[in-house]
C-alpha cells in the first residue's frame, strides 16, 4: 500500500501546485509565493485535516528538488558577467553580508533569541534569492539593463559566499566557536575543492557534451547532463560538503558548455517539477500557530530585510563607484530572501542547534520579501529619482565627485598593459598552485587508503610515501613547469615596468639583474610551497635524495611532453570561453565579420639576446593566451617560414611576424621584452 499512499502525496502536491501556478499566473504574483502557500494548505499544521500522510517520502523529492534547483543556479552563474561587473558584485556582496550578519545578530539578541539562533539568523536574512530576483527581473523585462547585470554579479558572489557561510556554520554548530585557524582551513580546502573541480570540468565536461552532442538526441544529452549533476553532488558530499555544493559547481561548469541553450531547454522542465515539490514542501513545515506567536519578529525582520539589503547594496555599488542611479535601482531589486536561507534554516534544524521557530519564520519572511520584491523592482526608478530630488545638493555633487575620482583611479595609470600581463601572470600562477594543491591532496587521500599495499613489495612505509610523492610529483610537471616558466615571464614583466624611465647601458644591466633575482626568489617559493603542501608524504632524508634523483630524471624526459599537455589543457579552456553559446555557422561567420576586425594589424618585431622567446617552442612561450596577439611567421637568416607550428623553436635574431590589434602587440613588445623594426 506504501506505493499508493506515495501516488496519492504526489498527486495531492502536483495538483495543489498546479492550481497555485495557474491562480499566481492569473494574478501576476510570484508563483513561488503560490507554492509555498500551496504547501501550507495541504500540511499537517492546517485544519481540518492533513492530505499528505506520507511526508518522508515528499522531503526526499524535496532533496532532489534542492539538487535540481541548484542545478539550474549553476547553469545561470556566467563568468564572463561576473569578469564585466566583479568589482561593484565584490564590494557590494561583502558590505551587505556583513552589514547583515550584524543586523540579524543584533536583532536576534533584542528579541531575547539564544547566540546560535541570533548567529543562524544573521546568515540567514543576508543571502538574497537568485531564483526570485531573476524571475521577478524577466517578468517586467529588465534583464537586459545595466543594473540588473549587476544584480547577477552580486548574486553570483553571495552564492559562493553562502557555501562558505553554510561550511562555516557547520563547523561551529559541531565544536561551538570558530577558530581563526579553522576559517582558514576551511577557506582553503573550500577553494582548493572549487578550483580543482572548476579548472578541470571545464577542461572536460564542455568536450565531453561535444561529444555526446554529436549523436543528435535530445534524450542522450539530458540524461548526461542529469548523471553529471549527480555524480558531481555524490563526490561532493562524500568529501563532507553540502550537496547543494556539488550541484552548483557543475551547473556552473555546464553553464560553459556550447550546448547551454538546449541544455537549459530541456532541464527547464524537470527543474520546474522538483522545484514546485520543493517550495511545496517548504509550506508543508510552516505552522501557522508558531508564526503567530512570533508575528511581531517576522514583521520586523521583513521590515529589516527589505530596508537593511536595499540600502547596504546601494551603498556598496556607490563605494564601489556606481553612480548613484544605478546603486539605488540594485539595491531596489535585492530586498528579499530566498532557498540558501532555506538551506541554511534548515542546517541548524538537522544539527540540533536552533529553535524550531527560526525554520518557519525564515520561511514567513521569504513569502513576504518574494511578494515585494517585484513591486521593489518596478519602482526603482521613482525611488532613484525622488532621492535625487530631496538630497541636499552639496551631497549629490560630493557623491558624483567620488564616483568620478573612483573610475578615474581605476581607469588611469602608467604601464597600464605591462601590469594587466603582470596581473595575468599572476592568476595563471595562482591557478596553477592551485591544481598542484589539489593534486596533492588527492595523493595524501590515496596515501591512507594503498599505502599498506605498497608497503608489502618495497617493505617501508618511507618507501610507500617516497614512491606516491614521486607520482604525485609527476603529475604535478605540467602545472609545476608553468609555475616556474611564468615566474620568470614575471621577472621579465616587472624588470621592464621597473627601468622604464631609465636609459640604455644602465637600463639592460639593471633589467638583467631585476629580472633573475625575481626569477630565483620565485623559484626557491616555489620549492618552499611545495615542501609545505606536500609535508604528510615527504619520505626521511636517505629515501628523499633517491626520491629527488628520480624527479630529476623524470623532469629531463617528460618536460617536453608535460609542456605540450599543458599547452593543451590551456587551449581547451580557452576554446571553452571562446563561442560557449549553441551558436550555428551562420552565428559564427557574423562573429568572423564583426567590426573590431577591422583594427587587426602585422607588426614584425626582433628577439633580441635577452627576450624571453629565445631557445623556447611557441608552445612554451604560450604568446597567444599571454598577449592575445599571434605568431603567423617567422624570418631566420633570409629564410620565411609561414604559420609555424607550436613545436617551432625561437632564436635569437629571429624576426617575428605579429598578428593582432594595437594592444595586443604592444602587450606582445612587453611580454618578449624586444624593439620593433618595422610597421
């Protein structure tokens, strides 16, 4: 019989949701607002009877609804949004959730509330609703402006701050107090974990739905997709992370995908089923005797998510350097709270470590901010311009002086392509230690679970770890290699931005001198860090010398071939952010004819003994994902060789034939450190 009693929950919630999509529909109110009233409708706590008898089974179609629902997250989280509107997303993000963390704490303690439930309540009314906001947003036809990018951004940015929140939580929940050496354990395995799977999904999860989407079924692709999702929250709670995690990443990393379009098409209807069952299920735990007692705290603390996100918002896109426009009409539309502060209401519930109260009222105070935040959204524009009307006029000209003097610092500086390369460098640097990072940490997890089967052929446990770093080592060359070669791309950067003003001799021989130092301080950085990350497999000293003597053969015979992979890697990456969108040939041909084509040159320039090309493949020197400009040929003692290959080894005195636009050779000069001979 549990089969027909499991029928009859799904049908009762399908049909309450469905009457409740068509009424909202009707109305033009949210239809998650009618969801969750649904669920109040048809729950235990609302007389005369309950129609659900069976509501295990409608939480576990919930958990799905949470994988699906973050999922679609995912898919909507675009790094190219986030690189155009960081900045403001960064400050105004951070100020808001810490304003509100503190509001929510503080109001917690002014209604007499326990530390943990003032704690859980700060995090909760400071995550604003992704789900609502983008719905709200595309009903009145206002995703195309400019302030609602920026509202992606922001969204963006608090999604992946709230994961850290809820990991943060759970800490605290579990041991009572947060140990500054415990965030930033957390802070770093957190980050190792989602740039490891980042940087490698979107290496292969793009190619491999290339792959599958050559068969031409929609069904193949869909249920790929769905496995990804899946497998990807699996080994994300194996690893002891919220599921929610797992589901978002890969959402993120499909999101890349050149097959996003139809993707989304065809999860638009299993995300549209399990949400409805799981907003559905949110209204199942509210008990209107419990929100009633709390009226007054529900009341105020919508009051204080409404007023407290619109104005820490508008003042962090202002100090970001918005002007003040466009910081009002963000604000206006991130006034609510929505599934992270479920999740997060719901975490201190499962742990034991909240009232029961704090679940539904969250829940009573999302329906209320879902309500407004259309009615915010649409009158953002009278706001704005009421405030401009009323503020004193010395303000309004102080106010648009900082927003000048912001964008004019941020906009304007000497050597300004030498430190964009420099700040290349240095992310790509960054990444790399980071999958070195990540590797080991997958050599140490492998080292507690083989190392006792190592141990019964070489007889050690030196031995065992000596043999797993040494691997570990390897598959580490083609990132480790990068580090090192990059480093002294660095040198060569900094050296040059350094002497600029300086004139010949003095000017190369202080150049050479800044150049190596830099280049050996960050190669012994290098050696320390990963002494460091690797410290739990280092071998003792006898077995450790035998261990680096392998390396060292090791690194002589595969550098080549661990260049060539990395090289590899990197253009598969940037393929992946080259045309993500399911674009057709008629879409790619217009993308060949767009206009800023017209500002490509040739330039031809000399390697000079000190450039950094000299005795290197082009493949190693990677000019192309460094500047942007490319090598279409090259001019060696009379002799013309068109299109090089990658394997092409550079030399001195060799004349190079430069493919790019003004900026792109002139970062080209910068990177190869040479003087031009020719327009």
């Amino acid at each position: 019989m549990h089969h027909v009693q499991f029928l009859q929950d799904l049908a009762v919630v399908m049909i309450v949701a469905a009457l409740a999509t068509i009424l909202f529909r009707q109305f033009r109110q949210p239809v998650v607002l009618g969801y969750i009233l649904a669920g109040l409708i048809i729950g235990p706590y609302t007389p005369p009877f309950a129609l659900i008898s069976d509501e295990k089974t409608i939480n576990t179609l919930a958990e799905l609804g949470v994988i699906f629902l973050m999922f679609s997250l995912g898919l909507e989280f675009s790094l190219r949004k986030l690189k155009e509107v960081g900045g403001t997303a960064i400050v105004a993000a951070v100020f808001e959730i810490t304003f509100m963390i503190w509001a929510g704490y503080e109001l917690g303690r002014l209604f007499g509330w326990s530390q943990m439930d003032c704690i859980f309540l700060g995090a909760i009314i400071s995550i604003s609703s992704t789900t609502i906001i983008i719905k709200a947003l595309e009903s009145l036809g206002k995703t195309k402006e400019k302030f609602a990018q920026m509202v992606f951004g922001i969204l963006i940015i608090e999604d992946i701050l709230a994961i850290l929140i809820i990991a943060l939580l759970s800490g605290f929940a579990t041991t009572g107090e947060i140990v500054l050496k415990d965030i930033w354990s957390i802070i770093l395995n957190l980050s190792v974990f989602m740039g490891v799977l980042l940087i490698g999904g979107l290496i292969i999860v793009p190619r491999l739905l290339n792959y599958v989407a050559k068969f031409k079924s929609n069904e193949t692709l869909l249920i790929t997709v769905i496995g990804l999702c899946f497998g990807v929250s699996l080994v994300t709670v194996m690893l002891g992370y919220s599921v929610a995690l797992g589901a978002f990443l890969i959402g993120a990393i499909v999101a890349e995908a050149r097959q996003i379009s139809k993707i989304e098409n065809l999860m638009n209807p299993v995300k549209d089923l399990f949400s409805a069952v799981f907003f559905v299920s949110i209204g199942l735990l509210i008990n209107p005797d419990v929100i009633m007692q709390h009226i007054i705290p529900v009341i105020v603390i919508a009051l204080v998510v409404i007023i407290g996100q619109v104005t820490s918002c508008s003042l962090g896109c202002f100090l970001a350097g918005n002007d003040t426009k466009t910081s009002v009409k963000v604000g206006m539309g991130l006034g609510q709270i929505g599934e992270f502060s479920f999740i997060i209401a719901a975490l201190g519930l499962s742990l034991n470590v909240t009232s029961d109260f704090i679940y539904p009222i969250a829940v009573a105070v999302s329906a209320i901010t879902t309500l407004t935040t259309p009615y915010q959204i649409r009158s953002s524009d009278k706001v704005s311009d009421l405030l401009e009307r009323i503020s004193p006029k010395a303000l309004l000209r102080t106010m648009e002086a900082y927003s000048l003097w912001i964008n004019g610092y941020t906009n304007s500086g000497h050597n300004k392509i030498g430190r964009k390369i420099l700040k290349r460098i240095t992310f790509q640097i960054t990444v790399n230690l980071l999958i070195v990072t990540g590797i080991f940490i997958t050599f140490v997890f492998l080292e507690k679970n083989i190392s006792s089967i190592i141990e019964e052929y070489l007889g050690g446990n030196d031995y065992s770890k000596a043999v797993i770093w040494v691997v570990a080592i390897i598959f580490s060359f083609p990132s480790l290699f990068a580090i090192w070669k990059k480093t002294q791309a660095a040198g060569m950067v900094i050296a040059e931005l350094s002497t600029s003003s300086l004139s010949e001799p003095r000017k190369s021989l202080l150049r050479g001198v800044i150049s190596k130092t830099i280049f050996a301080i960050g190669t012994v950085v290098l050696i320390v860090t990963i002494v460091i990350i690797s410290s739990t497999l280092l071998p003792t000293s006898n077995v450790l010398i035998l261990a680096l003597f392998l390396i060292s053969i090791a690194a002589i015979f595969l550098y080549s071939s661990s260049v060539k992979f990395y090289a590899k890697a990197q253009s598969a990456l940037q393929e992946t952010f080259l045309m993500p969108a399911d674009a057709d040939e008629n879409a790619k041909h217009a993308l060949l004819q767009h206009p800023v084509l017209k500002d490509i040159k040739l330039e031809s320039i000399i390697l000079e003994p000190y450039s950094i090309g000299v005795n290197k493949l082009i493949a190693e020197l990677e000019l192309r994902s460094e500047t942007g400009a490319t090598i279409i040929g090259i001019e060696r003692k009379g002799e013309s060789i068109v299109n090089p290959k990658s394997d092409f080894e550079l030399a001195e005195k060799d004349v190079i034939l430069l493919l790019g636009n003004d900026e792109q050779i002139s970062a080209a000069k910068v990177f190869l450190n040479s003087n031009n001979v020719s327009g």
